[in-house]
C-alpha cells in the first residue's frame, strides 16, 4: 500500500450508528492464575463455497472472486507519523479475539498512548453492527479518573484504530500472576478506585458487563476500568439478555441464563476481583457446568487459603458483593460504604477531585 492509499483513506469519526442485533458470547478465563494467558489466534474458516465445474458447452469462464484485501498495523505507520504519533510495533501490549494494542508516541502532547487496532474484516456482524459502535459511543460519554479515557478515532482501508490512555504497569492479572496476591489494605484502595469508576458508569447509565482483572490497567498511582467492548446503555430496571462477559467472573443469574441487571451483575464481577486480588484464586472453576457453579456460589463455596489471613471487612464486603440473590445485592453507589472500602474513599475522592 502506498503512502497516497493510506493518505486518501484516513479519516477521523465522530459518530457510529449502531445496528440492534442480538447475541450471546463468553471470553475464557483461566482458573488458575500462574497460568499464562492464551495468545494463540483461532484457526480461519473459508467463507467460499467451492466452485461446480463449468457447463461443458458454456465459452464463459466464472469470473474468480477476490478477497478484501488485508493489511496489517505497519501498513498504516506513515499515516500515524502523519497525525504525530510515532507507533511502536515491535510487542503487543495486549491482544482480544478482533483486535491488538500497541504503544505509540503522541507528540502534539508529549504523551505515551495505547492504540487499539481493530481489523473489520475479521468482526463478526454482532461485534461490528452492535458491539462496537456501542463501545465507542459510550466510551466517548465516560470521562472519569478510575476509567481508561479514548483520545481519538481513526478508520483507514479495513483498520480501525483507538487511541486510548497509556497505563505502563500493565494489567491486574499480570501483576497478581507475577506478585501473588495484593496486601489487603492496598487491595482496599484498589477496590475503591474501581468501585469510584464503575460507581460513575452507573449513574451515566452505562454498564460494563465485563469487569475481570485482564481489564483493569495499573497506572503509577491508581489502577483504572479499560476495555468497553461489552458496554451497554440501559435504563435502571432494563433487564439485559445479552450474556457476554467472562463466564470465571459471572454472576448466577448469568449462568442460569435468565434476564439480569446488568450493574448489580457489575457488582458480582467486581466482587470477584476482589476476592482474587487477596487470595491470588478464583473462586469458582470455569470448567466446570453452568449449573455446578451456580450451586457453589449459592452455598459459598469458595476456598480462601490457610496461609492468607484477611479481616472481617474485608471477607464481609467481597461476599457482600457476591450475594447470590441480585436483588439483595448491593448497588455500586451502596458499595462504597463496605467496610473494606469505605476506609479509602476520602482518599480517592481527593484525588479525582
């Protein structure tokens, strides 16, 4: 692709419509942390139906069909330069299922960025008529201190690109895998600072509906809420049906695959975070059934090893959290007057104000 390609085709969006279509996905998560997140890609499957020989007496020949043609991030470094941002794709900061992130140099502000590159070719029709346009959208909506903000939207040939705050300590399960569990005060003030974000999402009317350690980010001084592909804008009582999310951090309802309330299900994920911060465990096994899972939670069955010693607070406000019953669990603005978490608030307000 030459350089004039990619200059005609770039171009910054304000606005994406999105297309209602309905759909039901789970990312997988690993149980057991020291185990190294999966970065195999899936194996592609052919959308072209082989061809029938042509009729013998026909003197037309088929035309042969072409594919889009594909291009990869280093095919677009010249339009990034072209912005001011100079891209670094020499390792991958992280990578989903459509999509990879890169570290660039944005030099109109002096600042290290995060760039989400998204090859629309590869979208299924829900991810590219409903997921994304709504992750977009509401993105732009959320400007807070406990959430990745998005700089800018850029589209060129089949890429699309988002470029987002730079957090240089990586993710929270990177960080749990390499340190083991977090001292519980310091989980306390990370708790906090994700409930502040999710807590402000909330009275935006925005659910995450994918709240796992991988989509938390590490800045120098405060971890923050990243990753909105799972986004949805709801009224308070609005009863979602979509059942996305990662099936480790599910509530039961969830699970039981019946309609749920997507911000107390935010509070049962985040719950979840917690207990895995401090006990360096998930609490449930996602191998096994929908159904076996659903019983554990119900019963608390979840095993907090002997060799970590946590407070009441502590214990009280994480199974607060993951209270079985949606409708006794409490909303994320009542979360913030957990024992565990109520400590630190003062603390977090000042520094987001």
């Amino acid at each position: 692709m030459t350089s004039q390609e990619t200059r005609a085709t770039w171009s910054s969006r304000e606005h994406t419509q999105p297309m209602q279509s309905t759909g039901s996905m789970y990312t997988r998560h690993h149980s057991t942390l020291s185990t190294p997140r999966h970065t195999g890609t899936q194996p592609r499957n052919s959308y072209m139906p082989t061809r029938s020989t042509p009729h013998q007496t026909s003197t037309h020949y088929p035309r042969k069909r072409t594919e889009a043609k594909r291009y990869v991030i280093e095919d677009f470094r010249q339009a990034f330069e072209r912005k001011g941002m100079d891209l670094d794709t020499t390792r991958k900061l992280g990578r989903g299922k459509y999509s990879k992130v890169y570290k660039a140099v944005d030099k109109n502000n002096n600042r290290l960025v995060a760039v989400k590159a998204i090859d629309v070719l590869e979208l299924t029709s829900d991810v590219k008529n409903k997921f994304l346009p709504r992750e977009i959208s509401c993105w732009r909506k959320l400007k807070n201190q406990f959430l990745v903000g998005l700089h800018a939207q850029y589209e060129a040939q089949n890429m699309i690109f988002l470029t987002m705050e730079y957090g240089s300590q990586g993710d929270l399960l990177r960080y749990v895998q390499d340190k083991g569990g977090i001292q519980e005060r310091k989980a306390g003030l990370f708790m906090s600072q994700l409930m502040r974000g999710l807590q402000y999402m909330h009275s935006k009317q925005i659910a995450h509906r994918d709240i796992k350690l991988e989509n938390i980010i590490l800045f120098d001084n405060c971890v923050k809420l990243s990753d909105f592909g799972f986004v949805r804008q709801v009224e308070q009582n609005t009863m979602s049906l979509t059942f996305c999310g990662s099936k480790s951090y599910s509530a039961p309802e969830l699970l039981r695959g019946i309609g749920y309330n997507p911000f107390l299900s935010d509070v049962w994920s985040l719950g979840v975070v917690g207990f895995v911060m401090v006990t360096n465990r998930m609490p449930f096994d996602e191998k096994k059934p929908n159904n076996v899972i659903v019983e554990l939670q119900r019963t608390r069955q979840y095993v907090i090893p002997q060799t970590v010693h946590l407070t009441v607070s502590c214990i009280s406000s994480f199974e607060a959290m993951m209270t079985f019953d949606a409708k006794e669990r409490p909303s994320s603005n009542e979360c913030l007057a957990l024992p565990w978490i109520i400590p630190h608030i003062e603390m977090v307000d000042r520094r987001s104000g």
